[in-house]
C-alpha cells in the first residue's frame, strides 16, 4: 500500500506501514480473521488503521453502506 497523501495532523509524507491482527484491541465482529494495515505518520506518530485490501470484498458483504 503507497501512501500518497501528506499526514492529516502535520503535514508529514513519511509515513512507515505494516499489516497486522487486531488481537484484542479492536472489536472485529463480522471480520474475524481478517487483517488490518497500521500506517503512522514519522513526524507527529498520527496513526491510521485500515482493513487490508484482499479483506475488503468481506468488509462489503458484512457492512451497511452509508450513504
């Protein structure tokens, strides 16, 4: 995942990613199993979490879309 956009909080374009679980830190309900990518921002550590691509058609299917 390429992070294009300048950090919402400072301004900063460096930014350092990994995927992870959410172990029990994050309430995952009807995404169980799936994998989250952590982005944060190296200037101010302004974190981002995202659910990983390949998991998103799963994310379609369980949640309501907002219109």
């Amino acid at each position: 995942m390429v992070v294009a956009k300048s950090c919402t909080e400072c301004g900063n374009n460096e930014h350092f990613s990994k995927e992870v679980a959410p172990g029990e830190l994050l309430p995952v309900g009807g995404l169980h199993g799936a994998k989250y990518r952590v982005v944060v921002c190296g200037a101010c550590g302004f974190t981002r979490w995202f659910v990983a691509e390949r998991f998103l058609a799963l994310v379609k299917e369980k949640f309501e879309a907002l219109q």
